[in-house]
C-alpha cells in the first residue's frame, strides 16, 4: 500500500478530500512528517494539510479498494 502525494490549497479542496475519503470504510491516514492524522476529519485536515504537500495513504488488503482510493486522489495529486 504505497502513499500518494497531494496537495490541498484551498478550504473547498479540504472538504472535498474529506468527502472523498469519507465515502471509504477503511481507515485512512494522512503524514505530515512524523505526524499521522485521520483522513476522515475535518478539523486535523484543515488545522494540517492546507497548502503543503503531504502523503495519504488508505488502509485495506482489498485491492479493488485501494485501486477506486487512488484514482479519487488523482484530482489531489502533485
């Protein structure tokens, strides 16, 4: 389960990753150095992401899970 880089510049990005990822039952975590946030919400995301680059990654050993997780953070990618 490889992370993907992305980057969130604005507030309406941020709530659209978090619906993104709210959609999925698997945990997903987002890296920030050493910090480790869930995905799913919307205070850490905001308080963290905006604006830098940052690594996601979903947690599943369903492959079709990850494969629908990746192409949704296509649009977030850099």
């Amino acid at each position: 389960m490889n992370r993907l880089k992305i980057k969130l510049s604005t507030p309406e990005m941020v709530s659209w990753f978090i619906n993104v990822c709210s959609k999925y039952k698997c945990d997903i975590n987002l890296y920030d150095g050493r910090n480790v946030i869930d995905a799913k919400s919307f205070i850490s995301v905001f308080a963290i992401a905006q604006g830098k680059v940052i690594e996601v990654q979903a947690i599943s050993s369903n492959e079709s899970v990850i494969s629908s997780f990746v192409e949704d953070m296509r649009k977030f990618e850099v």
